[in-house]
C-alpha cells in the first residue's frame, strides 16, 4: 500500500474527514475514482500499480488545513478577525441584468462576475459545476468558455459535487481560468497554490459561495420516495433554486410531473441527510477566496423577493473586479459594515466558528485547522448536545422511512415552524459572546 494511500485511508477515508472535494482523485492520474459506500460518495482505488502522487495528499483540506497558513500565504497577513476572515470590503448587490438576477439562486453576482472576466479577456474560462452536462440530475465540473456556458452553470447545487475531479484537466489548459468552488474545494486550491504545484497554475481568480450545510444526493431521492417515484433515472431535470428568491426546489420527470417544495419546505431534509463534511467544516463564508458571495438574509431585502447578494472583497485583485463592474454598470451595489454582513449570517456562523469545534472534539482524528476558539460556555455546550442528538436521530433507517411517509405539506410547514422556534430559542445561545469570541492560533502542524 503507498503511503499516499495509506495516509487518506487511515487519516481521511475511515474517520469520516473526508470532504469529497475531489482533489485526490483529480490528481491520482487515474488511479482514484468516487463510488457511493452507503449514500456518501467515497475515494476508492481503482488501480494500484504506482504509488499514488504525494500531491494526492498535500491537496487533502480534511485532516490538516491551517488557515493561519493559508491566510498569510494567500493575502499575506492574518484576518484581523477570525468570524469573517480577510475582508476588504462588504457590499449588498445584485447583477443589474435582470435575466441574470432571476435565473440564479440569490442576486447573480457569481454569474455576473464570470460573465465580465471572460468579456474583458481577463480569462478563457470559468471552472464551475453544470447541472445534466451528462445525467439530467447530477452536477459536473466544467470550464465553461462562452457566456452561455456560465450562464447555463447559474444556480446552486446543494448535494455534494467534488468540483476538484477535474484538476488534471485545468492542468492542461492554456489559462488564465476563473475558479468556483466550496470552502474545503477552495482550500484545497490554495494548498496547491501555495506549493507551487502545476495542476493550479492557470486559476488567476478564485470565487465562491457562502456554505452552511449541504445534504447528500439520497435527500433526493428520498425526496423521489416520498412522491412514489422510485429512482432518480426518471428526472429529466433538477434545479435546487428555481423561480422567484429563495426558489424552490424544482424536479421534471420523465412522465411530465413536475415536483416541487419551497426551498425552506425541502429543508427538512437536511437533519436526515446533512454531509459530515457541512458538521466538520469551520469556513462558512469561504474566507480564502478572492470574492465570496452569500444570501443577504435580511428582512429589509427578503421583503423584495428579488435576491440580493452579500459580496465581500477579500484580495486587491478581487476589490479591483467588483470596483470596476460597479463603474461599468454591470452590477449594483452599496457598502454596509462586517457587521451587517456578519449579523445577517449570525446563527450559522455560530454553528462553524463553535458548533464545528465542539464537534470535531469528538472525533477519535481531529482535523487540525491551524485555530480554535479559547472559550465556549456551558451553554453553548448544551444547544450543541442537543444538535448532535437531533442529528443522530435524523441519520437513522426509522426516522428517514417515517418522514417519507408524511406529505410534504405537513412535513415541510411542521419544519418551518421547527426551524423558526428553535432558532429564535437558541438565538440568544448562540449569538451571545459570539463577536467578542477570542481564538488561539497555532503554528502549522
């Protein structure tokens, strides 16, 4: 067994780290491939002649990623605060193409942005996921290189797609590219980046989206069951977020039916089928990209049902494209403070920057992130026990067979309420000491 091999196996695979960012596939030369162990999509070997590429492991963001490290190699300084991470500017926009705006999952900066990088020649392409580029219901990564490309890669994907895969792809291409990525994707670029390695030398910039938490493709098909609809091969089309902010989640089949569920009904789901990766990670607003781009969750702007962006600048490079869209008249945007920003995302960014390290404690292998927070209260503790019990019951056969049994419009209106009462609950839990947190840095391990 290489040690490469041996390293994921023993340090990732088996103790449930692993992020299914893809990047040891993508640059294990054909010796990796993804199989479904259960409902989780999982590297496996499919060839073992030669040792696996010691990059396979370096790339790795799951057992070791100190954003210490990557902080300082990426903007060359630490955040002055560790909630939000290297921020320069924060802003609420949107694109100020309608088609835009409406065809993506909140304000369409992401689009947007691609769309004016490729434009100004700035890039050749866009690495981004595309939904049905081979089966109607999955997402694979692609470099988009026409408008209508990015514009057909609109909208987020909300059950695990490792974007990474195609690394040894991206390593051919001429460049310069634009990349799109989750956090632990991001991060594993980064370490690339800052090695040196040649599978990342043409990504100039790097964009994402804000992750909270993310389900595996069984939510869908549990989604399927509970519409008497036995397999996911009769989908013609999926989409995660259509129609008018915040969407719906949207299902064609093959029969012409069409199922669909408001995005906040078909998150029900996600205490049954929630990624171990969305209760490890501790990045929710992708703090090592050039622009990162979430919801703007906010009465003020959710009145509109139009969709606004929260869009923060985080390099030189990155302020440099939002400040010349904005001057170009190609998006509309307005400064508000990290507060604001950090206010509209309060209870999730609890749920990363305690809740994940309270529950990475847990783990027989920890992930080592470089950072920790010095203090969390009893009371903290106690809303996280309770999570992990809500969690563990979600993940059993009786729990998930049972909720397929109940009609969406019980099951989805029971858990709006839910999720409402218990976030107003737990609110003053949560947000207390939240942004006076003080954290511990550690040197790279």
């Amino acid at each position: 067994m290489s040690d490469t091999w041996n390293y994921l196996l023993k340090e990732v695979i088996e103790p449930g780290l692993c992020t299914q960012c893809g990047s040891c596939v993508g640059l294990a030369e054909g010796k990796l491939a993804f199989k479904e162990k259960g409902s989780v999509p999982t590297p496996h070997l499919v060839r073992s002649d030669n040792d696996l590429p010691q990059a396979c492991k370096i790339a790795c963001p799951a057992r070791h990623c100190s954003f210490p490290d990557l902080n300082r190699s990426t903007f060359g300084d630490l955040p002055s605060n560790w909630l939000s991470g290297v921020i320069i500017k924060s802003r609420i926009g949107f694109s100020k193409s309608e088609t835009i705006r409406r065809g993506a999952a909140s304000g369409g900066a992401i689009t947007s942005i691609l769309l004016y990088l490729l434009k100004s020649r700035k890039i050749c392409g866009a690495i981004c996921l595309k939904m049905g580029a081979d089966v109607p219901y999955l997402a694979k990564p692609i470099i988009a290189r026409t408008p209508e490309e990015i514009l057909a890669c609109s909208q987020s994907v909300y059950s695990v797609s490792p974007v990474n895969t195609i690394l040894s792809e991206i390593e051919e291409d001429d460049g310069p590219l634009a990349y799109v990525g989750l956090p632990d994707q991001v991060a594993s670029i980064r370490k690339l980046q800052k090695e040196g390695h040649p599978s990342v030398k043409n990504i100039r910039y790097i964009i994402g989206p804000y992750v909270g938490t993310q389900m595996y493709f069984e939510s869908i098909r549990s989604f399927l069951r509970s519409n008497g609809v036995g397999s996911e091969n009769e989908i013609v089309d999926l989409k995660y977020r259509a129609g008018e902010w915040p969407g719906k989640l949207r299902i064609e089949l093959k029969d012409g039916r069409i199922l669909q569920a408001d995005k906040f009904y078909y998150n029900y789901l996600i205490p049954f089928y929630l990624t171990s990766s969305s209760l490890q990670a501790v990045d929710f607003s992708n703090e090592l990209t050039d622009i990162s781009v979430g919801d703007a969750w906010s009465p003020k702007y959710e009145k509109e049902k139009k969709g606004f962006s929260v869009i923060l600048s985080r390099s030189e490079v990155g302020e440099s494209i939002i400040r010349n869209m904005m001057n170009e008249g190609l998006l509309s945007a307005e400064g508000i403070s990290i507060d604001e920003a950090l206010d509209m995302h309060g209870h999730m960014i609890d749920f990363k920057k305690r809740g994940s390290f309270l529950r990475n404690k847990r783990k027989s292998i920890q992930p080592f992130y470089g950072y920790e927070p010095v203090e969390i209260s009893l009371a903290r503790k106690t809303v996280e026990r309770i999570l992990q019990i809500i969690f563990f019951i979600g993940s059993t056969n009786i729990a998930r067979c049972t909720v397929e049994k109940i009609p969406l419009k019980i099951v989805g209106s029971c858990f709006n309420v839910i999720r409402k009462s218990w976030k107003a609950l737990s609110k003053p839990t949560k947000r207390k000491g939240l942004n006076t947190i003080k954290f511990k840095i550690y040197d790279d391990q």
